[in-house]
C-alpha cells in the first residue's frame, strides 16, 4: 500500500510542460483548496463591508486571484523552511524541494516572481489594506517556525490565513472597526479547528521527527477541542452578522455552514488520514455557505 501523499501530480498539472510541473507542485496549484480557504476570510468581510456591488465584485477578484498567488507563495517559503524535516515525512517527501526536483534558488526566483504579481495587485487596493498586506509578510515567513517552537502551530496559521478579514474590511472601507474583529476572530477559530484536523494527516511522523502540533497536543481528545473552536466560530460569526446589521435570511445557509462543521466533529477519526483531509476540504462549502448568508443578509 502506498503512503498517504496529497499531491495531485497525476491531475490537470500533468498536461503543463514538463519543466513547469515541479514549480506548480510546490506552489500547490494541484490543490487549490488552501487558495480557497486564504481567499474565504477576505470574501467574508468584502460582502460585510456593504459597498456597492460594483466594487465588492472587482475587490473580491482581486482578493481570489491575489489569494491564490500567496497562497503559493506562502507555500514556496513553507517549504523552503521545512524541506530537511519534509523528507522525513510520508505525506511531504515528495514535495519538489524535499525530492531535489526543484532547487532552492530556483525556489526563490518563483518566490519573486509570486510576490511581485501579488504587490501590483496589492497596489490596486486602499492604502490601510496595502499597509495590511505587506504586514501580512512577516507572518506569511514565521509561520512555518512555529511548529518548532509551540504546540499551537494551527493557532499561528489562523492569525497568517485569517489576515484576509481585516484587510478585506479595509480595502472595501478604509478603515477596520468592532465588526472586523469579530470577523477576524471567527476565522481564527474556524483555522485553528479544520488545521487540527489536516495536521492528524501527519501526527506520528510529526511525533518522530518532533514537529509540534494541536493535533499531537489532544489526538484522541480532539472532538472536544473541535467543539470549542466552532461553536466560538459560529458565536463571533452571529455577533459580526448582527453587528453588520444583516436580515434573518442570513439565518438558514449559516444555519447549514453550522451543520457541516458538526458534522466533520462527528464523523472525524483520527486515525483515518484520508478521511482527515477530505473533512479539511469540506470547509470551502463552510466558507461558501457563510458567503451565502451574508449576501442573502445584505436584501
């Protein structure tokens, strides 16, 4: 039986010329479920801010292209970091700098090149939300030390993928304010919860090598943890809603973004990797559905 590997080298990367493969590999544009889940937080508070819909359409293009771009980007510098500890690893062995297919140089060129598309994106929003964005670099580069130092890495990634929802806010108004941090808040929650269950993917090779994680911190007692971060998910998303002044018909698609993270506590097993990722990928319909209920809210 092989060992569990999320890697899609087989899907749509395969029909790209052979020597841009390994790059699309480490951007993991053959999984475009983190480039989803970075672009939700911001999409979130794009539709809360209450602009007119001319603009919310070009600021949340904007935010799913620029998204996706550091999504690879912060992906590049993971890697860069972790490439020794990634050969140790099953899941990860294969990743293009810890199988030598792609060279650290040649790394940081397409690092470049990802950040400088993303600046002149960057450049297209208002100057509190290009404030943000470069603030966001220094997050983007320590995350991948934290799982060396605590054992609350996921709480980290649900600071650096979170940062969306503040500068969502601020592109669309200029300004951040009490409905921003709650918003901002309910992404941390909802991070830190679906990365706990990504990180049993990895949780006794993580033991091995020694790389920290709330997965090793609650393993079997996970279920309890997840219940703590999405009920204060779905609370600081009510409180925002409510703040935000939206309708009651916000209530019936956060009502079934609610359901399904109940039920990824309910059918999660630990020991299952698979199953583990697939409930992680199962949060781009959360994310879609408290998007519905903002927009619905906004009638």
């Amino acid at each position: 039986m092989s060992a569990h590997t999320d890697i899609a080298s087989d899907g749509w990367v395969a029909r790209l010329p052979t020597r841009w493969q390994p790059y699309a590999l480490l951007a993991r544009f053959d999984r475009p479920i983190g480039g989803w889940l970075l672009f939700l937080p911001g999409l979130w508070s794009v539709l809360l801010a209450r602009v007119a819909w001319v603009e919310t359409v070009w600021l949340i293009a904007l935010f799913l292209i620029g998204s996706f771009l550091m999504r690879g980007a912060g992906c590049v510098v993971n890697d860069m970091w972790d490439r020794d500890l990634d050969r140790l690893v099953s899941r990860t062995a294969g990743r293009p700098l810890a199988s030598g297919a792609v060279r650290m140089r040649q790394a940081g060129v397409f690092l470049a090149v990802l950040l400088a598309v993303s600046l002149l994106i960057l450049l297209q929003l208002r100057p509190l939300a290009q404030i943000l964005g470069v603030a966001s670099l220094g997050l983007v580069a320590l995350y991948p030390l934290a799982k060396r130092v605590t054992w609350w890495p996921q709480l980290m990634l649900g600071v650096t993928f979170g940062w969306g929802a503040p500068m969502g806010y601020a592109a669309a108004t200029g300004r951040f304010d009490g409905t921003t941090a709650l918003l901002y808040g309910a992404a941390i929650m909802w991070i830190l919860g679906y990365d706990t269950i990504y990180a049993h993917q990895d949780r006794e090779d993580d033991a091995l090598v020694g790389v920290r994680s709330t997965a090793r911190l609650f393993a079997t007692r996970s279920r309890p943890f997840l219940f703590v971060c999405y009920s204060a998910t779905t609370v600081l998303l009510v409180a925002a809603s409510w703040r935000a002044g939206l309708s009651a018909w916000a209530l019936l698609p956060m009502a079934g973004a609610v359901l399904l993270l109940m039920r990824q506590i309910k059918a999660l097993d630990v020991d299952d990797p698979r199953l583990c990722l697939r409930l992680f990928q199962s949060n781009r319909d959360v994310g879609l559905l408290v998007a519905a209920a903002i927009v619905l809210g906004r009638l």
